[in-house]
C-alpha cells in the first residue's frame, strides 16, 4: 500500500474538487451563521501526546483548547486526559451508559474509525463539513475513516512500524548495519553476532533482538507478513494466519529466542520494559518500533538507525501502518454539529500536522503539511517515510479487539515457549473464525 498516490490520481481528485467548491463555499458560509448562534459546553477526549519542558504531555491540546475558545466566544472545552491504551475501552463504557464525548482522538496505532462505533449510530459523518478539504488528505488516509461511503472522522496523522537498531552495538560489534532491503537470513545472522557477553563473567548481556506481544499493538506482526501470510481473508471472513506462509515466519521469529538471540522476555506484554533495554540499558541491539519512537531515541541522542524489516519468502517489504484522527459523536443540534466540525477542522489543521511531524514523530495526512518538508532536518524520520510505500492496514472488523485478543494470546504463548507455532495458530483460528461469522 502507498500512501503517497500519483500526481495523476491527484489531479483528477483536485478536478472533482473545483466542481464542488461553489457548493461548500454556499455551505461553509451558512456553517459559519450557524457557529455564532450555538454556545454551551463542547467535551474533548484526547490521550497523552509530546511533552513540554515541564514533563505536560497534554499541553498541545490544552492550547487548542484555549486558542478554540478565545475565537469562539461562549464556548467552553472541557479535555478529558485518557491513556491510549485505555481510549477504546472507555468509550465502549462511555457509549453503553450513553454518555458519550463530544470529540475523541483515535491512536495513531489504530487502524482508522472504529466501525462498531458506526454501527451503533454513535459517530456522526462529517463529509459535508469537509467536503472542501478532502483533496488536500492522501486516498489513504481518509480510507480508514470511511465506512459504507461516508466519512466517520477526520485523519490528522500517520505512523508506520519499522526497524530501528542500535548503532553502537554494531560498532562494538564489527557489524556493517544494512541501509536498505535485507532478508530474513541476514537479519538472523546478524542478530546472533550482534548477542554476546559484554563483561566477560560468562552470561549474555547483550541480545540481538527483541519485541513485545500486547493487545492492539503490532510491531511483531510485520515479521507473520513477510513469507506471504496474513491474518485474514480478503473479506474478512476467515482466520488465515494458520496458512503454511504464516507458520513459517513465526517460526522463524520464536528461533530467536531458541538460538539466544533474543532475551527471555521476548514475547511478553511489557512494553516499557522492552523500550527502556534498547534505549537506556541498551542491551538489545534491534527492535522494531512505531515511529513515535524515533523522537523518543533522538532526545535521549542514541546513535540508531531506521530501516524496513527483513524480507522473507514473499520477496516484499511490509509493515503495518496506522492512521490517528478525530471522530464526531451523535449530537441532536446541529448548530453544535458546526462548532465541532470547526474544533476537528482546528484539530487536523496543516500547521498541527507539521507541529505533530516535528515533535511527536507523526507523518501527515495532509499533503499541504507534507509539502513543508518537516523532516528537512531529521534523516531518521526521511528514513521511515520511506516505508510508508510498504505500509498495511490491520483489518477493520466490528470485533476485532476480540480477534485481536485470541490472536496475540496465541501469539505470546508460541514466543515463551509454551506452544508450537502451528498448535497455537490452530487454537486461534477456532476462536476468531466464530468472530468473524
């Protein structure tokens, strides 16, 4: 998948545009006499992004917030601060007592709206009030907010997985890193020789590789892709990561671990702790990581690298992409349904986006914001915007936390060593494809 379409595909989506501008110009100008008539009380749900000097990882959207209300006068934003690994969940609860927000971010890791959501009649499609503005977004990105046609939220950044390595482990090492495409048999290979005893006292202290297995988290997936399996059918209907192409790459990834190149805590859910062996202790060579990470590596100035996974049987590069956004929930006054639209369009604006792509290690989904050049000055990010060409979206499917959950449950069960990789792929496909029925 290429997030980045032709100039053509361009050109044709910015043609349709200029037939419509008339229409939302007429549209845009009754959305605004209708802002000035709406006041009260508007509820924003948002998790933790950069933080500032003072450690506020909220302060990005606690300025919106601010500047929204000074432009427009009798209306108070109230920010709820909810942990992304927690959003979903809440919501859930949040729409089961109907006391839903009015605005919510989606994760940059997701995979877009969340089509149960749609399905409850919970979201609001927001095509009118963006209607002007979609020829600025990549296809792609507006794809994972739109649902049976219509566009269920606006995307306001990307982010890929990729693999980032530790650089002076390779030095150490005598180790040439790889700069571009490199196979499973290379990365393998260089993972043993990358695991050794740094101290002499007869015991590893440096691995070659690791990663986390955790719910709605996919940085070890990719590795699943790579001999040409997937997790399910085209038409999401069938479990399909018990296919021979899939068993043999998880294979492959559990060997790591049985040739100690990877640490017994490869396959666990801990996510802090497998970031803080690469980047404080440093006692793990290569990891793969979202692209938030590469901020994180650049303040704590490690001397890394940012390159694809490894290919295996397919002969393709792949990684898992993810589109973060906004979403409008069901409302009853549509002069408020005005407000909101002009709060998401503040949200997703070109300058947040270029701000988001500075600080918070997020590629655009808008080209305008794309067009100037965040990453100028940062070769790391140049470096995995590359992989975006190669980007996937994890399945959208209205029980997919379910299936993710049976999924990653076998997942970590063949990485501790605790099932074999056909057995465990087995049990999973008993579970998901009664979910997906």
């Amino acid at each position: 998948m290429n997030w980045f379409k032709t100039a053509a595909v361009i050109a044709t989506v910015s043609v349709a545009t200029v037939g419509l501008a008339g229409c939302s110009s007429e549209t845009e100008k009754k959305d605004a006499a209708s802002t000035e008539k709406w006041t009260g009380k508007i509820t924003v749900w948002d998790g933790p992004r950069w933080a500032d000097e003072g450690g506020n990882k909220f302060h990005w959207i606690e300025k919106m917030e601010k500047d929204f209300e000074a432009k427009h006068q009798g209306v108070d934003v109230e920010i709820v601060q909810v942990p992304w690994a927690e959003m979903n969940d809440k919501l859930g609860v949040a729409i089961a007592g109907k006391s839903w927000p009015d605005v919510a971010a989606i994760d940059i890791s997701g995979n877009g709206v969340n089509t149960n959501f749609v399905k409850q009649k919970v979201l609001e499609p927001v095509d009118t009030y963006f209607e002007s503005e979609k020829a600025d977004f990549y296809p792609n990105a507006l794809e994972a907010y739109t649902f049976d046609g219509k566009l269920y939220g606006v995307p306001s950044a990307m982010t890929v997985h990729g693999m980032m390595l530790n650089l002076d482990i390779f030095k150490e090492r005598n180790i040439e890193p790889p700069t571009g495409d490199w196979t499973w048999e290379e990365f393998a290979e260089i993972a043993k020789k990358l695991t050794y005893d740094k101290d002499g006292d007869g015991k590893t202290d440096v691995y070659g590789f690791s990663t986390y297995i955790k719910n709605g988290y996919y940085e070890a997936w990719p590795f699943l892709y790579m001999d040409g399996g997937k997790p399910v059918n085209d038409d999401v209907t069938q479990f399909t990561f018990d296919s021979p192409e899939a068993i043999s790459a998880l294979e492959k990834l559990a060997s790591l671990k049985t040739s100690n190149a990877a640490p017994k805590e490869m396959g666990s859910g801990d996510v802090g702790g497998t970031w803080k062996a690469f980047s404080a202790q440093k006692s793990v060579a290569m990891q793969p990581w979202a692209t938030w990470a590469i901020s994180a590596a650049q303040k704590a100035k490690m001397n890394f690298a940012v390159v694809p996974y490894p290919k295996g049987k397919s002969g393709k590069n792949v990684t898992i992409g993810g589109v973060g956004g906004w979403m409008m929930f069901h409302q009853e006054d549509e002069g408020k349904k005005v407000v909101l639209a002009d709060l998401m369009k503040a949200l997703s604006a070109t300058e947040q986006q270029v701000l988001s792509a500075k600080n918070y290690g997020t590629f655009p989904s808008r080209k305008s914001a794309t067009d100037q050049n965040p990453f100028a000055d940062n070769p790391h990010m140049q470096q995995a915007q590359k992989l975006t060409e190669t980007a996937v979206m994890i399945p959208r499917h209205k029980d997919w936390k379910k299936v993710d959950e049976a999924i990653q449950k076998e997942l970590q069960l063949v990485l501790n060593g605790e099932k074999k990789a056909d057995e465990a792929m087995a049990a999973a496909k008993k579970t998901v494809d009664g979910l997906l029925k």
